[in-house]
C-alpha cells in the first residue's frame, strides 16, 4: 500500500511554493516531476533526516 504524504516546496526555477504528494515508501529515490507553475523539470530526492523522518529536498536540473 502507497503511503502519500502532501508536502509543501519551492521550486528552484521560479520560487513558487508548490504542494506535491510524496510516497514515502520511496526513500532512497530520485525522480523529476514539471513545476506547477513554470513547468519546469525538478529534481525530488526523497531521503530521511537525522530524525528518520521523510525529507524532500529539490534540486533544478544542473544540480548533481
């Protein structure tokens, strides 16, 4: 079963916030979803922090 999670983001090209829905299951994972706004292509890494919680960071498409 998918676990979603809606979170809130800035997009690296405009600075719009954005909510997008995250499955947290997907921890280690990469992948590139079009802002909603500028529709351009962001780079989600989803990973966990010291906490062990969900962390999202974003990344614009020249980032490594």
């Amino acid at each position: 079963m998918d676990q979603l999670s809606e979170i809130a983001v800035y997009c690296p090209y405009c600075a719009e916030r954005i909510e997008v829905l995250v499955d947290v299951e997907e921890i280690g994972q990469e992948y590139i979803e079009d802002c909603q706004v500028c529709c351009r292509p962001i780079t989600f890494r989803i990973a966990t922090d010291e906490r062990g919680d969900v962390a999202v960071t974003v990344h614009d498409e020249n980032e490594t």
